[in-house]
C-alpha cells in the first residue's frame, strides 16, 4: 500500500509541476562559456567561467565571473545588457581599461541551450572572440525530469511484477 501512495504522489507532483509552470519561481540561468578563446592573438588566449541571467522581464547579469587574460570580470562590471522580447542578444562588461562584448548568434532564452558566440563583432579590447556559451539547467528541470524517470520506473517495475 505504501508503494502506492508514493507512486500516486509521485505522479501527482510531476503532473502539477510539468502542467502548471507558473508555479516554478523566477530562478537565476547559470551559462557557461565552452571553448571561449581570443582568436588572432600569440599563444591565443582562453576566455573561461560563467554568468547568470535573471529571467526577469528586463534581465541583468546577477553574477559573473569570467576571466580573459588574468582579468575577471564580474556582474558589478556589466554596464549593457541588450534584449528584446526574443532575448538576450548581447552582453557587455568593462573593467578597468579592459573590455569584454558576447555577442550571441541566437538570444539567450529561459528555454537554454547552447548558444554560439557571433565571432564577427564580439570581442575582448578589440580582438575577436569565438566560443560558445551553454545554460546549466535549472534545479526545477532536473526535478522534472527525475519525477518523469522516477515514474516511468515505477510503472515498469510494476508491469513487471504482474506478469
């Protein structure tokens, strides 16, 4: 009988939280740079470490901490994030005399993804940068998700056991 019930709730939870997503609260989405590098430069320099958007109506960049060249650049040093209704298109940080613009292919949405870096005009102080940038799904998504495996288990371990 217990099996059940936590079967029943289990279903109960999964089916609340995937048909009614304006439960799930406005949570911050972690991107990570992948393979980010200063092109045209000797040796050519790496660009690591990640960023989070508030998923508000007007994002900003609540932390970051990206580092080229021995220069990190945190979420005090965002001074332009442009957007529309589609999404993020780009973000800009300065520090000090040093500059970093992504600009990206496709926007950043709360959907995530990978999203590649438009080579052609973003840049760090003036050198071109190429990369891309990949969103860390969000706790509720994994949550989600595990219900869904947790389920499908379940019910296959049921027909199992009456066959």
């Amino acid at each position: 009988m217990f099996k059940r019930q936590s079967l029943v709730a289990s279903i109960g939870v999964a089916a609340v939280l995937l048909a009614n997503p304006a439960l799930e609260p406005v949570q911050a989405l972690e991107w990570v740079l992948d393979n980010g590098t200063v092109v045209n430069t000797s040796p050519a320099k790496p660009i690591v470490g990640s960023f989070f958007v508030n998923d508000d109506a007007a994002p900003t960049v609540t932390s970051s901490n990206i580092t080229v060249d021995n220069v990190e650049f945190t979420a005090i040093d965002v001074f332009n994030v442009s957007y529309d209704t589609g999404g993020i298109q780009a973000i800009d940080w300065q520090r000090g005399s040093n500059s970093l613009s992504l600009v990206f292919s496709q926007r950043l949405t709360s959907q995530g993804g990978t999203v590649g870096l438009n080579s052609a005009v973003s840049d760090y102080n003036g050198f071109p940068v190429s990369g891309s940038v990949e969103a860390v799904p969000e706790p509720i998504t994994l949550l989600g998700s595990l219900a869904a495996l947790g389920v499908g288990t379940a019910m296959e371990h049921r027909r199992r056991s009456r066959s």
